[in-house]
C-alpha cells in the first residue's frame, strides 16, 4: 500500500508560491540578451551582466525596474499580514543606455510583495499605487499580541469600534495597527492627505493613555471628513470601472445643488408662516386648486418669479417627479425640525442661566383636547452691554389625559427630564387657583416642592386679582346693576348697522366696548368711551328715539329701548358709579 502524501501547511505553500514568482521574475528578461548583442558594451572583467541584472530584478526595492509607485517591501520579508499582488507590465528603466532596448516596451512580468496591513511603509506618491491601495481596501491586524509600551499600555481592538452615545458600536473602517512602528494610522489620511502635522497620517500615534481622545477629535475634523469622502469616492469609481466620471458627478452635484435650492425655499416659506402665525394647510392638498392652503399658495406664487420653483412645480404636475417635497407631512416634518431647532436654541440660554422657574396653565383646545402650557421664565446675562434682563420662552404644548395633581406632577418631570432640565436648578412655579395645582396637600405645587424645597410656589397674580375683584363687583346690588347696563349699551349698538351707523355720527373717536368675563382689567376700555362721551352717546339714543322713519312693530321696540336707555344714562347716581368704576379699573391697571 502506496504512503500518504504529504500536505504542506500554509506557510509551507506560500513559501513555495513565492520562490516560484521569485525564479519567475529572474527570467524575465534573460531573453532581451539575445535581440541585440551588437550594442552592448564590452563589460570590465570580474563583472557579470546577467547576474547584475538578476540581482536588480529579484530586489524591487533597490532595482532599475521602476513602476509609477515604489516597491515598498522586499522579497525577503514573508508575515502572515503580507499579500501578494502581481502588478501591470511597466516599462523598464536600464542605467545602460547604450543598450539600445525600447523602453515603451515593458517587461513581461514584475512581481512586488506589498505589505496592505502596515501603513507605516507605505509611501504614496503615485496615483497609481493609491488606486492599488484603495482598491484593496484597509487591513485591520486583529489576532497578535500586541507590544506593552513604557507604561505597560498597548494597543487594543477595541479601538476599532466608536461607542455613541446611545451605546452602540460603529466600526471605524479607517483605522489601521502598524506593527513595525507600533502606532495607528488613518487609512484614508495616509493616502489623501498633505497635513504634515497630523500623527495618524504621517509617523503614527501611540500614545495609548490619550488614544481615545485622539480618534475621537481626529475623526470629527474637517480634514479627516474629507479625505474620507475622497476615499469612498475613488472606490466607488474604481468599483464600477469608471475612474474618470465627471459627466455623472456633474450631474450629481446638480441634482444635489437643485434639491438643495428647492428645500431652501420651503424652509424660508415655514419660517414667515410660522412667524406670522398663519395656517398651512386648507381643504385641498393639490396644487393649482381652489382652497389648497395658503402654503401651496405661496409657492405657486414663488413660481411666477423664481425659475426653480416654475422648473419644480412644472415636474411635479406633469409627474416627472414622485417626490416634491409639497405635502402634508413634509410640511410637519419641517416645522418639527425648526421648533426643534428653535427649543434647543432657548434651551440653551435656560442651561446658561442655570437657574429658572415655570409657568404653566392648562386649556381645551378646539378639539376639545386638555392642553398644558409650558413657560419658562430666567435671568439672562448680556455681558456685552453689562447687563441682565427677565425673559419668559414659551416651550410648547403638552397634550394632558390625567388632570390630576399627580398627573400633572408626573407629566412636568417628563417634560423637564425630556428637555434635559435639571428640578434641582428650579427655584419657581406659577400656576393658577385651581385646587389640583395650588393644593397645599396633592397639589402640583406641593408635590414639586417635597421634592425640592426651593422651588417657591407664587399663585398667579392677575388670576387672583380677576377672581377677588369678579366676586367683589357681584356681591354690590349697585355694581351688578351699573356693569349690565353698560354691556346692554354695547349691545344695544352693536345689534343693527343702522344703529352702530348713528353711534358714530355722534361719537367723535372713541367707540363702544365689550365687557370680558375672564379679563377683569379690560372692562377700562368698556368704561372710557361712556367716561369722556357720556353725551354723544345719549344724544345718539335720543336721534334713534325721534327717528319716525323707523315704523312697524321691530322699529317702535327699537325706538323704546333707546329711550329707556337714555332715561338712566340721565340718572345722577348713574354717573358716580361711572367716575368710581374709571377710577377702580385705572387702579388695577
């Protein structure tokens, strides 16, 4: 029975490829010495021409066979991190030149060893070796021992991932371990960039006590962002066979700069409506229909002066285009992005400050959906002019479902840790009277406070006041009286153009007012139009009154509530309560 035969191991069979390639590149011009023999100069004795010539084959680094890049390993060297790579045929250079050989016409064969895991002897001068480079793409060394430098650190692959801040892990692609330098090197800066100064490009970084900052800043730079879009683009091109593209990157960069100008314009229409504080949408979402919202609106007037957005909505209304950037989400989307941007700009003037308090107040909307206003109110330093001014910013709305004290406690430190506000920074609170927020048991204020017992509770002021004076004005009979008669004048007036029409012929300036409810100081501009035209306004009761023109049933009913109304704007006790109302109201103001 014959023997096994023997299998090689790897190091064996690479060793054995690489003494062939190695025999291979030796013969590779032995044939040049038979096609002009003629033309050789007779060599000095001792000296053999063919072993010269071997000898600069077999040893690329110091060779006369040079390439548009220079040789960067020797033959001699074999690692486990070294790959072969057979290059094109390039022509040779001889230091003879007498020989007469044609050097547009390359060598058959020249065999180079290229160490892709060790950056620290690379020397990129060419593009060509660059391509070779970039096509290959970085190897990362993983699986050896890593040396201990004098402060027994090494190098870790850890340093291969960057953690974000959300915890999870991106590889950095670019990073590369020299094992003959001990350092790290940046891939792409190694080979795109002219920075003379960085380490990570040219002599490597190892200072592994600092090494996390130092990838970090590196990777964050303009410099480094740059050179690896160069990076990504030369392997795009040479993946797909076009290194020269400039008619699809022109085109590119055109449909890049077109969008770019398209959304520049809409961001620009979102800030002057948002501004304005005007509607978006209307019942339509369409373009070039009636009742499409006053944002569509704006943009087909757009259209009639600026050629982008003619080009932009011709393609969308003749469907050239799936995407257009026109509706309603993207019009949410937008002014996401810019209330973001508007809260983390008022954020961070409350962080600067440090210190604030909050205002908050709660009301159904139309929708009949609770909701909760959030102000925060802060000291904000000019050190410009050397001085501080009280500012007040309104964060947002904050939709409730539970309006209970603890509901609402719940939902303000949401709402605070969301916007990264610390409660320990929170020195007030303003709500109004409402017994879930002023409660001194389970109120908002009482809760907020057990947790930090700076933050003071004020009741709001102006809610307090309205409440005092509504109740105080309706338990005086005298009161009650003299406030109804001043709504039914208003009303009385405002009922009939015909009558509103007669006002204002007697009324030089100043027209009636409505009374509020809920706005108690208001009622001064009910009060001053009867404090200083008392007269005109009688006089203009007295006309409707004598106005014969004015017959039937509606017309005499019209006619004796003017009168009636001017018999007790007649009344004396009528015109104190007046002069004592102007006077309560101007205090309160």
């Amino acid at each position: 029975m014959a023997d096994d035969k023997k299998i090689m191991s790897g190091a064996q069979f690479r060793k054995r490829k690489l003494e062939k390639q190695l025999s291979l590149a030796k013969q590779a011009d032995s044939f040049k010495k038979y096609l002009r023999p003629n033309l050789q100069e007779p060599q000095p004795s001792g000296s053999n021409t063919n072993d010269d010539m071997k000898e600069d084959i077999t040893n690329p680094t110091t060779g006369s066979c040079t390439t548009e890049g220079p040789a960067l390993f020797s033959a001699k060297e074999n690692t486990p991190q070294q790959r072969e790579i057979t290059k094109q045929p390039q022509p040779c250079k001889s230091t003879n030149d007498d020989m007469g050989e044609d050097t547009n016409n390359p060598p058959t064969e020249s065999c180079l060893i290229l160490n892709f895991s060790d950056p620290a002897t690379w020397d990129v001068s060419t593009d060509h070796l660059r391509q070779i480079l970039v096509k290959h793409g970085p190897d990362q060394v993983k699986n050896i021992e890593f040396p201990l430098d004098n402060q027994r650190r090494k190098f870790s692959t850890v340093y291969y991932k960057r953690k974000l801040v959300n915890g999870e892990r991106v590889p950095r692609s670019w990073l590369q371990y020299s094992a003959s330098k001990d350092s790290v090197f940046c891939f792409c800066c190694k080979l795109f960039s002219t920075d003379e100064k960085s380490a990570l490009c040219n002599k490597g970084a190892n200072d592994w006590k600092n090494i996390s900052y130092i990838l970090s800043n590196h990777e964050k730079s303009s410099s480094h962002l740059a050179n690896y879009q160069q990076w990504k683009e030369l392997e795009l091109r040479l993946r797909t066979n076009k290194t020269i593209d400039e008619e699809n990157l022109r085109l590119i960069r055109d449909e890049e700069k077109y969008w770019q100008q398209v959304l520049e314009r809409l961001i620009a229409l979102v800030r002057v409506l948002g501004s304005q504080n005007l509607p978006f949408r209307g019942t339509h979402d369409e373009l070039f229909t009636p009742g499409n919202g006053i944002f569509l609106k704006m943009v087909e007037y757009l259209a009639l002066f600026d050629p982008i957005m003619n080009e932009h909505l011709r393609k969308a209304s003749n469907k050239d285009i799936h995407v257009h950037y026109l509706g309603k989400n993207i019009q949410n989307e937008l002014i996401s992005v810019l209330a973001k941007a508007v809260q983390e700009k008022i954020l961070a003037y409350i962080n600067s400050a440090k210190y604030y308090s909050i205002i908050l107040d709660c009301t159904p909307d139309v929708s009949h959906v609770e909701q909760m206003t959030i102000i925060v109110r802060i000291v904000k330093l000019i050190t410009d002019e050397r001085k501080c001014e009280i500012k007040e910013y309104f964060l947002g709305f904050v939709p409730l479902a539970d309006t209970t004290g603890a509901g609402l406690t719940e939902k303000i430190l949401d709402q605070l840790n969301e916007m990264s506000l610390s409660l320990e920074n929170l020195r007030g609170q303003g709500y109004d009277n409402g017994s879930n927020m002023k409660g001194k048991h389970s109120g908002v204020q009482k809760r907020i406070l057990d947790i930090n017992p700076r933050a003071f509770f004020v009741p709001c002021s102006s809610h307090t006041l309205n409440l005092v004076v509504n109740d105080a004005a309706k338990c005086c009979l005298a009161a009650t009286y003299f406030f109804n008669l001043v709504e039914k004048i208003y009303v009385y007036f405002s009922a009939s153009t015909h009558r509103w029409e007669v006002l204002l012929r007697h009324v030089p300036s100043l027209t009636l007012k409505p009374l509020s409810d809920t706005r108690w100081e208001s009622r001064i501009d009910a009060l001053r139009p009867l404090r200083y035209q008392l007269a005109d306004v009688h006089d203009a009761l007295v006309d409707i009154y004598e106005d014969h023109t004015l017959i039937g049933a509606s017309g005499n009913q019209t006619r004796i509530e003017a009168q009636s109304i001017a018999k007790k704007l007649r009344i004396l006790s009528l015109l104190l309560h007046l002069s004592c109302g102007i006077i309560f109201c101007s205090k309160l103001i």
